[in-house]
C-alpha cells in the first residue's frame, strides 16, 4: 500500500513538475531574455520603469494560468479602506494581470469582457488601439467614478498574446506628475513576450 501511494504521490510530482514552463531564450522581439527583467509567468518579461519598483509578483493562481505582478512609485502609505481593509497605497502603481486559456479565442474574450468592465466602472475620457513592442491593446484613460477610491486617474491596456488575456492598468493619485497614457505606453514598451 505505501508504495502504491509513493508512486502515485512520485507520479503527480512528475506531472507538476511538466506543468512549470521554463524561462525563455528570446523574446517575440528577437531580444535575448534578459534576467534583470521581471518575468511573470514566464510568459512577459518587464523592464520595470525608472523611479518604480517591484513589489509582487505571484503565481498562487498559476494552476489556474493566472500571474500577476505590480510595481509601484512613491514612498508607501497606510490607508485604510470603506470596509476596513488595510492596504500600502503608493503614489502610482502599475498592475499586470496575465490569464492562460485553452484557446486564444478564449484569451480573447476574456479581455474583451475586462475592457468592458473598466468601461463600465470607470469615467472614460478615451479609448484607442496601439501596438506596443509588436502587441496590439485597447488603450482607455480615465477617472475614477467613486469618491472612496485613493486614487483620482488611471490608463488601463487590454489585449491578448497566444492564448493568454494581458491586462495592465496604472493608477495614480491626485498629486502623482505625469501622463497616464504615456506612462503606460512607456510600460508596454518595455514588455517582452516569450517566444
């Protein structure tokens, strides 16, 4: 019996281990992978932008092909939120959100249902496509609607890369100097994609 459940246990140990894609040679830009970039997921690699900083990169929901990563700019904050959540609030902060489906069709949809999600919770101001390091992504810039919400603007990315949805969204608070929608082009400049 225990050696039943020793190659079982050995077998779905194997089968994990498979699951685990390694980092990439090269980017779909044809520039070699770079270590000093954040990888997420290995999947997008990050030249994280001047004066931000990485502070997470998870891959909890990796069984589920989610990945996530933020960076931030500005001295942490305490803050505190309508529910009692407690939180570290920066002067801005990028989010990237990375979801892997069976199919890129899927991919698809999935990024076509958060673009119509932010249109719905945020005010904005405009939306446009552009091509960013050769990915195409629905670009909107906004306010925030709530008066609860920290912060006062934001740009957010939408688009798809193989069978994975990519989203990337900035937020900022009132005082934070700069443009929104070219700190965010900025960013998805500075993302590589794995061959």
């Amino acid at each position: 019996m225990k050696k039943r459940l020793f190659a079982l246990l050995l077998a779905v140990c194997l089968c994990l281990a498979g699951c685990v894609q390694p980092i990439p040679a090269e980017a779909a830009d044809g520039a070699a992978w770079s270590e000093k970039w954040d990888t997420v997921g290995n999947i997008v690699g990050v030249e994280t932008p001047e004066s931000f900083t990485l502070r997470e990169n998870s891959d909890v929901l990796s069984t589920r092909g989610m990945y996530y990563a933020t960076w931030s700019a500005g001295q942490a904050e305490s803050y505190t939120n309508a529910e009692g959540e407690e939180a570290e609030l920066y002067d801005a902060q990028f989010y990237l959100l990375l979801s892997g489906f069976d199919r890129a069709e899927k991919a698809e949809e999935a990024a076509a249902e958060w673009l119509d999600m932010a249109r719905g919770q945020y005010a904005v101001e405009e939306s446009a496509q552009g091509t960013y390091n050769g990915q195409v992504f629905t670009v909107v810039t906004y306010t925030y609607q709530s008066e609860e919400n920290p912060y006062a603007r934001g740009a957010s990315a939408f688009g798809v890369y193989r069978n994975y949805a990519v989203s990337v969204e900035l937020s900022c608070r009132e005082g934070f100097q700069g443009d929104a929608r070219e700190l965010l082009a900025g960013f998805l400049d500075r993302c590589h994609y794995a061959v």
